[in-house]
C-alpha cells in the first residue's frame, strides 16, 4: 500500500459551485486521501492510496467537472511546479 499523488489543472474556477462540484467528485473517490486547491495558481492536488484508486479513476471523476483540465502526474514535464 503507498500513497500517490496526482495534480491537476484547474480552469476557470472562481466560484463556489465550481469548488463544491470539484471537492464532491473527489471525495467520492475511495481511496481518496486529501484533496487540495490553490485556485490562485490554478493548480490542485490529490493525494490518494493506489491499492484502492488510480490515477485514471481520478481523471475520470474530474473529467466530470466542467472546470478541470487533463490531471498531469507529479514530476512529469508539463508539471509546472516542479
């Protein structure tokens, strides 16, 4: 069992429904650790168990919500905070 992280690209979010919409789709995740985000830097980050989730499922759940762009993994090339 190891913790993985993922972030994400948030776009447009400047609203409540927009962060209420994004926190429900990933809280309903199992597996879910901690979810954050920094509407500032227009990034977020989940931290999540991969014995019960993936980062696909993650996606998926996001994908869901009108304000996210594609989830990129931590450390990638297109992370821009690495």
């Amino acid at each position: 069992m190891a913790r993985q992280q993922v972030r994400f690209s948030i776009k447009n979010i400047d609203d409540d429904y927009g962060i209420d919409s994004l926190m429900t789709a990933l809280k309903n995740i199992d597996g879910v650790v901690a979810a954050e985000l920094l509407p500032d830097s227009q990034n977020g980050r989940v931290e999540f168990e991969d014995t019960k989730t993936s980062s696909h499922a993650i996606e998926a759940a996001l994908s869901m919500v009108d304000y996210v762009t594609q989830p990129f993994p931590e450390g990638a090339p297109q992370n821009p905070d690495t």
